[in-house]
C-alpha cells in the first residue's frame, strides 16, 4: 500500500510549523497501520518538552553511541567506574557536536555481568547524558543487551560459592532489584524505555517477528517540503544473546514489503542501522591497513560477523535509495568501506565497557538536503576528529 495523503496531512499539522525539521515515526508494522503510529507519534511530540529544535537550513546530524556496554561487575569498584567513563565520552561528544538525535548502536548493557530483575536500571543510564540534554534517540539491540547473567569464574575458586549480593545503584530510575539470572527481555528493556522517555523514537517492531524487536523506520522530514522526507532511517536487531544472531528471512520480508511500501520509487534516500555486521562486511574488509577507498583508523580485528545471511544485503545492494548500512559489535574496527554501491560502515566503541582499550569516540553522520549528501567523520573523547569520509 503505497503512503496516503493523510498521512502527510497528519505531518503537517500546525505542530510542525514551529519545527524548522521534524523526525516522525512512520511505519511500525506491516501492513496498514502506519496512519495510527503516525497519530500516536505526533501527538507525543506535541509535548511541550519534546521538540526537536534544528537551525534553518542547517544539516541533520546523529551521533552514533556504540558498544556502552553499561552495567559489568556492578559488585566491584572498577565497573561502576567504566560507566561513568562511558557518560563521560557521551557527554564529551554530544558538547562538541550537538547532533539532532542520536542512534544507541546496540550492547547498551552489557546483561550477562547483571544479576538484577530490571537490567533497564543500566540501559536507563545510559540514556541519561543524551535525555539530559534535550536530545531525541533510537536504539537498536545488541547481542549482549539480553543475555543471561553468566557467574564469574572466580567466584568458584574460594572455598565455596560466595552468596551473591545483588547491586544498589544509584539512579533515580525505579527499576525492581532482586536478583535475576536469566536476563530482561528485549521487549522489558524497550518498553521500559518507551513509557519512560518522551524523547525515545525506539519501537517494538512488528510482533511477527519477535523475539527481534527492535524493527522499524524513521523518517526525517524538513518542514519547508513535508511531503518528501529527507531520508529514511531503518532500525533492525541483528539478534544474539537469547536467540541467532542473524537477520531472519521474516526481517528480510518485512524490509522489502516496508520499504516498497512508503518509498516506492526510492525517491527518499535510506539508510540502515544494526548491530553485528553482515557477512558482507567481510567480503570488503581491509586486509592489514585501511587503504582508498575504505575510510577509517583502526582495523585491529576480524569481523565478526553474523551467523548467516538471509537475503538482506541482496535488497540493499539493488535498492537504489540505500547508501550505507552502520554498526557496531567489533570493538577494534572502525572502517567504512564500500560494497558494491552501499557503504558498510564500524561506528566507533563508544563505552569503557565491554573489550579493547581503543580510545573512544563516535561516529558522526550530517545529512544534507540539497543536493542530499551523507558526511561522516568520528570524534574521539579528546575532541580530536578523524575518517571523514562522503557517503553518498
Ligand atoms: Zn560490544
């Protein structure tokens, strides 16, 4: 079904007049009910505190927050520590930038060190520099995001299991603190963050396809031309933890039925954002240093990529309207290379959890309208940028 025009009324009520660029839910399910998530969407952004405030004529820009991995060895000193360091480069980042919205890239928490009921407790943290700030976000899923809690091995080596002694953390959030060992669910973690953010553009996706949850679309819109978006911006969860890590033939399904749905001629530029990257992404892998015309600074890992691919990068190569897919989980890359005409991009390890010492940093994307362009570049903690690189 292509997009009726009263969806594009519903968009153009007053409320974007005081908006110079709006970002609106557009579809979250297959089908037809994409008329209603818009309603709902506009009317939460009505609030007064939720506007997303862009200069005339000024880019969009996103920062791209990946691999936090909030929440490892709460019961010790150093892991509290690693998560202020990780509010400390998101801070650091969104001061020198001051992107438009910002996209969590997947293994916010880290839930296989969490014993609590709750883990959203720490994805609530990780939120915090971003919501404090004013800042609209979406989130994508990690495979860590949901894991169960895994015991430390050196619990075992004393004599005896020591009783374990769930943490107290200080946050505001009321998440519940009993001990947990089998993790919190996909859906727990986002409808916790749903009902508890005016800011969040996160959605649990299509029922059809849980346990992946984190499947949908944004769409940019300028408020001088509202009837064509920007660009869209397509969510999916790469799986792991508690299920494969792959991108099902259900989510390739989705995609395309989506996608040929609400851009039927690929007018609107598009781009995608998941976890664990596609196998693809080893096809184009710099071999030792990163060389023209791949983009980046550290190439210090293999790619390690999802378990099988499904048919997803078949639809994105022969979409014309895709530029460039983003993810995270590999720590010690942060290349962009291209595959045929997409670009396969690393963001940047943002978090002091989760392996590697790289400095950190985040992957900044600026998207411009006339003539479209996606620039990116990665700033570090220490302000410096590198990698800049055009996308399109
Ligand atoms: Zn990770």
């Amino acid at each position: 079904m292509a997009p009726s025009l009263s969806n594009l009324t519903i968009l153009s009520l007053p409320y974007i007049s005081f908006l110079l660029q709006a970002i609106v839910l557009a579809v979250g399910a297959s089908g037809h009910p994409h008329q209603e998530h818009l309603q709902t969407i506009v009317q939460r952004k009505t609030t007064p505190e939720n506007h997303i405030r862009i200069r005339a004529g000024a880019p969009f820009k996103i920062a791209l927050f990946a691999d936090l991995h909030f929440g490892e060895n709460a019961w010790t000193d150093w892991g509290p520590q690693q998560d202020v360091r990780s509010i400390k480069v998101m801070s650091s980042v969104l001061d020198t930038e001051t992107p438009d919205f910002v996209v969590y890239l997947g293994d916010v928490i880290t839930a296989n060190n969490i014993p609590i009921a709750n883990a959203s407790l720490y994805w609530d943290q990780a939120l915090s520099p971003t919501r404090s700030r004013g800042i609209p976000w979406a989130s994508v899923f990690g495979n860590h995001d949901d894991a169960p809690f895994v015991w430390p091995i050196e619990w075992f080596s004393a004599p005896g299991i020591p009783q374990l002694v769930c943490p107290v953390v200080n946050s505001s959030y009321s998440g519940e603190l009993e001990c947990s060992f089998r993790g919190t669910s996909r859906l727990a973690l986002m409808k916790n963050e749903m009902d508890n953010n005016l800011l969040s553009f996160s959605r649990n996706g299509p029922k059809d396809l849980w346990p992946g949850i984190s499947n949908y679309v944004l769409q940019v819109l300028s408020v001088e031309t509202p009837q064509t978006p920007l660009v869209y911006l397509y969510f999916l969860d790469s799986g792991g933890g508690t299920y494969p890590e792959v991108i099902s033939s259900a989510q390739v399904e989705w995609f395309k039925r989506l996608s040929e749905e609400i851009n039927p001629d690929s007018r609107v530029p598009e781009l995608i954002f998941w976890h664990i990257p596609s196998k693809a992404y080893k096809k184009v892998a710099p071999i030792f240093r990163i060389r023209q015309p791949c983009v980046g600074s550290i190439n210090k890992e293999k790619v390690a990529a999802q378990e099988a691919e499904m048919g997803i990068m078949k639809i994105l190569v022969e979409r014309p309207s895709i530029k460039a897919v983003f993810v995270g989980h590999n720590h010690g890359l942060d290349w962009c290379c291209p595959y045929r005409k997409v670009w396969l991009c690393f963001a940047r390890h943002t978090g002091y959890g989760g392996y590697g010492n790289w400095p950190r940093g985040s992957r900044i994307l600026e998207i411009n309208e006339d003539p479209f362009s996606v620039e990116s570049w990665i700033r570090m903690e220490d302000g410096s940028v590198h990698s800049k690189v055009i996308l399109t």
